[in-house]
C-alpha cells in the first residue's frame, strides 16, 4: 500500500478565512446600516422621508463635489509646475516670468500692435553686455530689446585680459536706422555719468550734431562691473560721453535690488530717459514693461514662499 503525504499549510489557509471573515463582517456591517436606514424611513412620516433622501443626496452631492475640486487642483498645480519648468530660450527666464511675452503684451495695450516702435532720428541703441550679467535673472536689456526696434544686445566676456580684445560695435545692416538713409555716417557715443564734466547733455549734443546718425552704446552690468568694463576696454574712452540730465525719481529696483546711490538706474531706465530726451515719447513703454516685470517677480517670489510655507505644513 502506497500512501502519499501532501503538505499542510495553515498559512494560506489562515489567510483566506481571515479574508473571508473580514469580507462578512463588512456584509453584514453594510446590511444592519441598509436595515436601520429601512427602519428609520418606515417609521418616519413622509416630510421627514424626503428631508433624509434629500440630506443623502446633499452629502453625496458634496463628497462629489470635494472629489472634482480636489482634481482640478492636482491638474492645476501639475500644469503651473510644467510652466516653471520650461524656459524661454530668447530671454533666458522661466515661461511664467518670461519677458518676450510681457513685452508683446504691454505693445499691444498700448499701441494696439505686437510691432516694436522704431526710433525717431536716425537713433540705434547698442548694449554691450557682460558675461556676469547675462546670467542674471532680473537683467533689464531684453526689455529695451523687445520693446525697440532699433536696439540690439550683444554679449561679451570682459574679464581681464579679454577685456583688451573686445572689438569695436557696428550698427546691424538689418536695423531700421541704417536702411533708411544710407548716406548718412553713423557717430558712436557712450551714455556715461559725467565724470569731471567731461559728459555732454543730450540737448546740447542734439544741437551740435545735425548731419550725423548716432549710435549709443550703454554698457549693461552692475555699477561697479561696468565701471571696470570702461575702464577696461580701450575704445570705449575714444567715444565722447553724453548723460542724463532730468533724473526725477529713484530706480524701481529698489524693491529687490539695492542700488549703489540715488540716481543710479537700471539699464532699461536709463535707454527710455535717455530716448525721451532724444525726442522718442514712445519709449515710456520701456518703464511700463519694467514695472510689470518688477510686479510679475513680487508676486514669483510671494508664491514661492507660499509654496514652501505650505510644503513644512504638510511634513508636520
């Protein structure tokens, strides 16, 4: 007689009828609650029947309700985190902060056109813009970009010693100035702080040069870096020198940046003055585009620390 021996095993065993135990208990837990909400409705009249059917369907409703909110605050929060994360590849900021959409957008309220106002007399307006600036999150030279039509930024490295080989500037072929009147010779001048008196007021170099386009160059760094940028870069001392003559009130950097002395001005600031004075009213909108970029980075970093608030909420 051959007698074969199989295996116990309790534990699968044990599992299934702990599942199956649970499984009942929460069958008959759902059959006494059906049982005593059938015994409440009989024993209640029909006023009071409707009042309960309606309170279930008002709960049903709001459990419904709380449900789709909190998805389309999932889908919301996914969608603002993807747009921080992109990046705008013209002006170097995050899609939500980026500059080349503000600026289109202040064109058109204003002028009713994405087109970017062009310059009256024959202006051109060059920055030259430092490596270290570049990088900068809140760098105001693509707003002047953006907003005119005869601006242009052009980077270069102005550490010591390439400081020494940066080559002259030459107004692009493609600008507006240099198509409408080729006759015309370009003179190259340098918006710079009076130092000694040596600078010329910008009424007073209007009157002297008549016959000649001028091409402005603005160096875009901070203050002290763009200090050692003239210092630096040879040609730059050739230029003659014109300033701003009608400084009224104080940056408005000053929210987020502190800056060296009252009259200093951000890049973006000292362009639209100084194209005022050139006679170009248009470049207002410079300051306006400013002034919104300044609210839109606020209002970044107010959510930032709302985010981060809520962030160590959570982990509590």
């Amino acid at each position: 007689v051959c007698l074969l021996f199989l295996p116990y095993t309790p534990h699968e065993h044990t599992h299934t009828h702990t599942h199956r135990e649970k499984q009942r208990d929460r069958d008959e837990e759902r059959s006494r609650e059906n049982e005593s909400m059938t015994m409440m409705m009989s024993s209640t009249t029909p006023s009071m029947t409707t009042t309960l059917k309606r309170r279930m369907k008002t709960k049903t409703a709001a459990k419904q309700r709380a449900t789709t909110k909190e998805v389309e605050i999932a889908v919301k929060e996914q969608e603002v985190k993807e747009e921080h994360r992109t990046m705008c590849y013209s002006c170097f900021r995050k899609e939500n902060l980026c500059i080349c959409r503000l600026c289109e957008r202040v064109l058109l309220e204003n002028t009713h056109s994405k087109e970017k106002i062009v310059l009256k007399d024959d202006l051109h307006v060059s920055i030259l813009q430092d490596r270290d600036e570049f990088r900068r999150k809140l760098g105001s030279a693509h707003i002047a970009r953006n907003i005119v039509e005869n601006c242009d930024v052009v980077w270069r490295d102005c550490s010591w010693p390439n400081a020494l080989s940066v080559p002259r500037l030459e107004v692009p072929r493609t600008s507006v100035a240099v198509t409408e009147d080729e006759n015309k010779e370009y003179e190259m001048v340098l918006l710079w702080p009076s130092e000694n008196g040596q600078a010329t007021s910008i009424e007073a170099y209007k009157k002297r040069n008549v016959n000649k386009k001028t091409h402005i160059i603005v160096l875009d760094s901070t203050w002290y870096k763009a200090k050692r940028m003239y210092n630096r870069i040879p040609w730059l001392k050739d230029l003659p020198c014109i300033s701003l003559q009608n400084i009224k009130k104080e940056s408005m950097y000053e929210p987020i940046r502190k800056q060296p002395f009252r009259d200093a001005l951000s890049t973006a600031e000292s362009i639209a003055l100084a194209l005022k004075e050139f006679g170009n009213a248009d470049a207002e909108l410079i300051n306006v585009a400013f002034s919104e970029m300044i609210r839109e980075q606020l209002q970044e970093e107010k959510r930032h620390e709302r985010a981060v608030r809520t962030r160590e909420r959570r982990k509590m």
